[in-house]
C-alpha cells in the first residue's frame, strides 16, 4: 500500500507539473498575431502522416534516418508497455496483463525489447556522431554550452532507460523460472527474447531478495526516468516529440517563394489605384510593419521555434552559411525560441503582462547581418524533416528594418531610389530602356 501512495502521488505530481508547463508553452505560442491554418484539412491530414508520422523528410539521408527510425518506433511501441507499468503501479499488481494475454504478451514484450537494443545501437551512433565522429552540422557554433549538454543528457537518458528496461525484465526472467516472481509460482520462463537469455547471464547466480531488489530497481527506475523525461521535455529541444504533429499539420501550403503581402500595405495601394476609394476610418495605432520581436511574429512562427529539433539540416543545406557567412537558420529559431522563453518569464513575474526590458529579437539576438545574409533560396524550408519554416521569420524581420527603420544595405536603397525615380531598378530613365535595341 506504502508503495502504492508513492506511486500515485510521483505519478500525480509529474503529470501535473508536465499539464503546468504545456500551458506555459501554450500561453507562449499565443502570444503571436494570428494565422489562418485551418484549410484544407484532408490535405494537412495527410502532409502530417507522411511527414511527422512517416518521417519522409527524414530519409532523404537514409543513414541518421534509419537510426533515427530505431529510435522513434521504440518511443512508440513501449509506451505499452508503460501503460502496464501505469497500472501495476497503480492497483499493486505486477505485470497485470499478463495473464489475459498469455503467448501474445510474451510476443509483445519480446518485440519492446528488440526495439530497446535497436534503439540502444542508434543512440550510440549519435552519441558517436556527436562527440567522437563531429559531424560538421552538429558541431556548430550556435550548439556550444546548454544545446550541447541537453543532446548528451538526452541520450545518455535514453540509455539509462534502456538499461532499468532490462534489469526489470531479466531479474523477473529470473525470478520467474525460479518460482520466486509475483506473477507465478510455478518454475518455468516468459520466453522474452532478449531477457530470455540477458536476466539468467547477469542475474542468475543472485538470491531471490536480491532478484526482487534488482527487478524494484529496475522498474522505479523507468517509472522515474519516464516521468523525468516527460518534465524535462518542456526545456528541451526534444519538445519536438509532441509537437512535430501539430506543426506539421499546420504548415504553410502555398507555394515555396510565394510570400505574404501586408493587407495595409495592399490596402493603401488600392486606394492610390482608385480615386473614387473611401478612405477607412483608422481603428487607433497603426500596426507594425515586419517583426521586430517575438510578439510580431505569428504564432505558427513561434511554434515553430518549439518544435526546433536543432538537427542542422536546414544550415547544412544553406548557401550563405556554406559559403562562410553568419547566417544559420538553425540559430535563427533557436534565437526566437530563447527570447520567447525571455518574453514568457517577464510575464510570470508580472501576473501575465509583458513588461518591456529593453531587448527584442532584432538586434539583441539576432543582427541584421545575418538576416540580409539569407537569399531567400527556400532551402532550409525544403529540409527540414518537420515543415519549420525560418526564411518567414527572416523575411518579416528584413520588412521591419526597411519599412519601419528604413535600414537597408546600400545595394537595396539605390535600387529603391531607382524603383521610385525611373519605375525600374536600374539607373537610366524609362525613355531610355530601347536603346539598347537601336544598335
């Protein structure tokens, strides 16, 4: 009964801390101007089952995409048998479904634990590829201090998990034949495949109290490691977990290179197209050209910048950054998601209420270097396994600098002045433009 309370109070406490923090996240995402995403929905079902769910995008490099798959597919199919583990814990029993299931349980288990060491030789290749191999993407500048330990922590995790996974099964493996398990006392083996031959190697010569140690061990430990990852997520970029699906769903459909028009700007060219146009009456402020900071960004942006897996693919593929300049879109929404976080903080302090403090996203964390870097090529859009989209964010921070600031290089102002005197961007007047037909 004592470890029936413990059990329930643990498992109530994370849940509820892990609800509080997807609020918080949810509170965050809002802050952004809102976005029609709704249409289609028949299509965007089926963008988010290839893409998020199929993992399309992922294989276009077959190698970190099948150890990725390794991966994925066991986060997946084991959280089966953590609903046992929810129940056991829960009621006192020990590996409850068993009996109802019988021969189909033990297949079930058996195909959790070959997933458990698939999943163990994919998180050992990325910790290799990380930190021994330095693949070129994931050793960047913007991964240096805290994106760099939460990776590591992340699968060093993993690997923790996969170990209680099998200290639970193998001394209950043992316990089992022995006649000594909770679930039977008869002798005799559940058969998983890998616990089958692993428990009785590492665990056989032990004595039964120390067996019910090791297997009390083992399952607290993934009980815990369970609800730890699930309120570590909320601080990591393997929030991606949740949220690839509701990004995916919601990604932009129009065409790669088409971009927004600004419906003030859209409406002031109709006006001076039409004489006969009624002026609206203005409705207070008027808005904001472009991004400045994250609360001129929409809230598909800000998702966005949350579902962030930092893998590189988008600055591997990018022009400017392979050919040496500042911009990464990598550190494009890694930058908006640490100044949303910022933004989100103040306003805990201060009951919900954004209290300015002298910072925004432009200038503070990301410098119009970067941003007029960016060709606006769609390649990062293009790889990305999850449909995130930071040349958007680029493009309405660029419109902010000129329209609001009417800060430009020096290249774009003589091609404005151009546009404005001639109506064309280059230095000779329209009477002009034939004759170069004359010779």
């Amino acid at each position: 009964m004592i470890a029936i309370v413990i059990f329930i109070v643990l498992f109530g406490a994370g849940s509820v801390w892990f609800t509080m923090n997807v609020i918080k996240v949810r509170r965050n995402v809002l802050i952004g101007k809102e976005i029609d995403r709704k249409d289609n929905a028949a299509q965007r079902w089926k963008l988010m089952t290839l893409v998020a769910l199929g993992q399309r995008k992922m294989f276009e490099r077959p190698i970190p995409a099948i150890l990725h798959l390794f991966l994925y597919v066991a986060f997946i199919i084991t959280q089966i048998e953590l609903i046992e583990i929810v129940t056991d814990g829960v009621t006192g029993s020990h590996r409850m479904f068993l009996p109802y299931l019988g021969g189909f349980y033990t297949f079930i288990i058996s195909f959790i634990e070959i997933l458990s060491i698939l999943a163990f030789i994919g998180t050992i290749a990325f910790l290799s590829r990380r930190n021994l191999l330095k693949v070129p993407r994931l050793v960047k500048s913007e991964l240096n201090g805290w994106p760099k330990l939460d990776a590591n922590f992340i699968l060093l995790g993993e690997i923790t998990l996969i170990c209680f996974i099998f200290m639970m099964n193998g001394a209950d493996e043992v316990l089992f034949r022995n006649g000594w398990s909770h679930v039977s006392e008869s002798s005799g083996s559940f058969g998983f495949a890998i616990s089958h031959q692993l428990g009785p190697i590492l665990f056989g010569s032990l004595s039964e109290s120390s067996l019910h140690i090791v297997e009390r061990i083992g399952w607290w430990g993934h009980v815990m490691m369970v609800l730890g990852f699930l309120n570590y997520l909320p601080y990591s970029k393997h929030f991606h977990i949740l949220l690839a699906f509701p990004n995916v769903y919601f990604s932009n459909l129009l065409a790669k290179g088409k971009f927004t028009n600004l419906e003030s700007v859209t409406n002031e060219v109709k006006l001076m197209f039409d004489p006969n146009a009624v002026v609206p009456p203005s409705d207070g402020a008027p808005m904001r050209f472009g991004a400045k900071d994250v609360m001129d960004l929409t809230w598909k942006q800000l998702l966005d910048s949350y579902t962030c897996t930092e893998c590189g693919r988008c600055t591997s593929s990018c022009p400017a950054n392979i050919t040496g300049k500042l911009l990464s879109p990598r550190k494009i929404m890694m930058d908006t998601r640490d100044r949303l976080v910022e933004v989100g903080n103040i306003m805990d302090k201060n009951k919900g209420a954004f209290v300015d403090d002298g910072k925004s996203l432009l200038g503070d964390y990301i410098s119009p270097e970067e941003l007029w870097a960016c060709n606006s090529c769609n390649a990062c859009v293009q790889e990305c396994p999850v449909n995130i989209d930071p040349l958007s964010i680029i493009i309405e921070m660029r419109r902010y600098m000129v329209m609001e600031q009417s800060s430009a290089p020096t290249e774009l102002n003589m091609m404005f002045t151009n546009i404005e005197n001639n109506g064309a961007p280059w230095q000779f007047s329209q009477a002009d433009r034939l004759k170069w037909a004359q010779e």
